[in-house]
C-alpha cells in the first residue's frame, strides 16, 4: 500500500525535525531540568515515525502529528517572545504581552490535544476499538505499538507539571512575568527573589510590632 504524497512529506519533515532536536539539544540549547527527558521523547519519536511508515500506520501517525504539532507552534513562539523581551539592557512590553498571551494559550492547547484528544481520538482507537471492530486479521504489533503510545502519554503529563508549576508560582507571587522555570538559572532567580521578600516582609512586621510592645499600659 502506498503512502499518499502529503503524508509522506508530513512525515519526512518530522523525522528531520527531530533528528535535527536531537543535536540541537546536546550541542546547541542550554542543559535544563528535563534535557534527559527530551532527548528521549526525540528518539521515542523517530523510532515511532520510522515503525508507523514502514508498516504502514500512517493514518494514526499522521492523527499524531496533527495535535501534538499544534502546541509546539504556540511553545515555540512563548519561547521566542519571552527571550525577545530583555535585549541589549532594554525591556520592550509588547513581548511581555505576547509571551503571557502565547503561554495561556499553549496551556490549553497543550490540555485540550495533548491530555484529551490524544487519549480520546487516538489510544482509545489503537487500544480498545481494536476489539470493538476487529479486521480479518490480527493486527501486527499491538502490545509494541501501544506500550509507545501510551510512554508519549506519560512524557506529556510530565511536561504538564512544568505549565502547572508556572501558574502556580505566577499565581502565588513567585514570579511576575512568563519565564522557562526548566532552566536552573531562572529557578535560582525565583528562589532568590522569593527568599529577599520573605525577609523584607519578616522585617515589616517586626518594624510594626515592636512598637506596639514596647507601649505603656496606663495604670
């Protein structure tokens, strides 16, 4: 069976892609919490795409492609934005906003395609509605091709925690503005603006307090 021409060209340019993050995240990118974990997802992936074309599961690998490729477009560009926002000493807020309004939305895409249509659409069809509509004929590699599907699951819950652990810290007070908190520089930097306002607010209130104590009680 023939691949049809577009998928083929779907396929070879996310196979490049990720053989390319593969380099990009050894030699070229900072090291960051997860770098381990992605290199991992990237080869996970090559060898998903590899297996799915070769024996022809291109419709699923292809469903894949679609909804995942969605949130990396809005990651990318949060990415971009928050990087552009800080340069040669000035700040420039039309980046800010774009970053905060790229990051909202790359979480819910991230949700919607990642956490809830891929398990719906995709291994609900590859798991149990196997069994629903069976075919004349077994199908090959079952067990292998799911336990790979549902690893991809797994690393997008992973990575999930990380949008998670942003909002809270922007919704606590820990950070004022979108920022990779994957990376250990900027961690560093919350913790210690972090610590500098638990101390100047330990130093209010004993400021406030000591004079009250040291009050006369009339008699």
């Amino acid at each position: 069976m023939d691949v049809p021409f577009d998928i083929y060209c779907a396929y070879v340019v996310e196979f490049a892609f990720y053989v390319h993050s593969i380099y990009g995240t050894l030699y070229m990118d900072r090291w960051r919490k997860d770098s381990v974990v992605m290199i991992f997802h990237h080869l996970l992936s090559i060898f998903l795409l590899g297996f799915s074309y070769s024996i022809r599961y291109y419709k699923v690998g292809i469903v894949i492609i679609f909804l995942f490729d969605i949130a990396d477009v809005w990651l990318e560009l949060t990415k971009v934005a928050v990087y552009l926002k800080d340069r040669n000493g000035k700040y420039y807020a039309v980046f800010d906003y774009i970053s905060i309004a790229g990051f909202v939305i790359f979480g819910c895409s991230w949700f919607v395609f990642r956490l809830y249509w891929f398990p719906l659409k995709v291994l609900h069809t590859t798991g149990h509605a196997v069994f629903l509509f069976p075919g004349p004929a077994p199908v090959p590699f079952y067990f292998f091709f799911n336990i790979m599907l549902w690893i991809l699951l797994v690393l997008n819950l992973y990575w999930f925690m990380f949008i998670l652990n942003l909002i809270y810290r922007v919704a606590m007070g820990q950070m004022k503005e979108v920022d990779d908190v994957r990376e250990s520089e900027v961690e560093e930097r919350i913790q210690t603006t972090w610590n500098r306002k638990k101390i100047e607010q330990n130093a209010m209130n004993n400021a406030t307090y000591v004079p009250l104590l040291t009050q006369q009680v009339p008699t």
